[in-house]
C-alpha cells in the first residue's frame, strides 16, 4: 500500500493536477474493460462445454431426445448380445458323424463357415420335411422345448443368424 501511495505521489509531482485526473479515469476504465472481457470470455467458455456429457457423468437426466435415444440403445445392447449363438464365439468341437461330415478342414472344430453351411442344409430340410432331428450338439441352442427337433418357429432364429 505504501508503495502505491508513493507512486501516486510521485505522478502528482511530475504531472499536472488535470493529467492525474485523466490517468486515474483511464485506469478505471481499464479495470472496468478487463471486469467485460473476462465476463465475455466465461460466456464463451460456458458454450464450448458439453452439458449434456457433464450431466451423464454426474449421473443427471438427459435432455428427452438424447435421453430416449440412449435408453433405445441400451434396451438394443442386451437383446442382440442374447440373440447371438454359441458357435459364433468359441467354435463347437466335433462330436457326432453329422459335425464330422462338416468339419471340412478336419480340425476337431466346427469354424463360423462350417457351421454356417450345417445350419443352411438344416434350413433346407426343416423347409422340405417340415422339421430336423437334432444330430449335433450345436443344435440345441436352437432346440427351445428340447424335444429333440427343430421345427420351422425354431429355424426362425437359425435363419436369421445364417443370413
Ligand atoms: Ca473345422
Ligand atoms: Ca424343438
């Protein structure tokens, strides 16, 4: 404080009592420009951020758009992972005579291209006779009421993943 006092006291000796007065106002001013700027620039600031993020991290809802498309996809998530067969993920070993005639690269497993081709003649015999003798341990994933064969509601599910 002292040393603001003694620059004051010593602009008042080199200048004039007028030439103060004006300094002071433009220094005022000054302070009063920075108070504006630094008000605009967190206006500015405030728009760059994502509310609707933020709001998620901090476990708030969402505006009802973005709220209702994220409950879609969450509802969509657990389905589809339930929809998708066993084979798909870790390939059947081979058991029966039926795996063995597709197992076409005679490697004890029955790759996502083997079974593909058992399940699409499955397909084509559920189609003709109406039904197929489960014969293969892969099979009963299909097989709902496990009475042993697939009828045409079961090979619904094994037509939409052999697509
Ligand atoms: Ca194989
Ligand atoms: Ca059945």
């Amino acid at each position: 404080m002292k040393f603001f006092c003694s620059v004051w006291k010593f602009f008042d000796s080199i200048f004039s009592q007028e030439e103060v007065q004006i300094m002071r106002r433009i220094s005022i001013m000054t302070v009063i420009c920075f108070f504006l700027a630094s008000l605009v620039i967190q206006q500015c600031w405030a728009g760059l951020i994502d509310h609707e993020r933020l709001n998620r991290r901090r476990g708030l809802p969402l505006s009802n758009e973005k709220a209702q498309a994220a409950k879609a996809k969450a509802a969509e998530v657990p389905e589809a992972k339930m929809e998708l067969p066993k084979w798909i993920t870790e390939p059947p070993v081979v058991k029966g005579s039926t795996d063995r005639k597709y197992d076409v690269n005679n490697d004890g497993k029955l790759q996502k291209s083997e079974v593909t081709i058992l399940l699409r003649d499955v397909l084509d015999i559920v189609e003709e006779k109406g039904g197929y003798q489960v014969d293969s341990d892969m099979l009963k994933e299909y097989d709902k009421n496990r009475d042993g064969l697939l009828t045409k509601v079961e090979a619904i599910q094994i037509r939409e993943h052999v697509r």
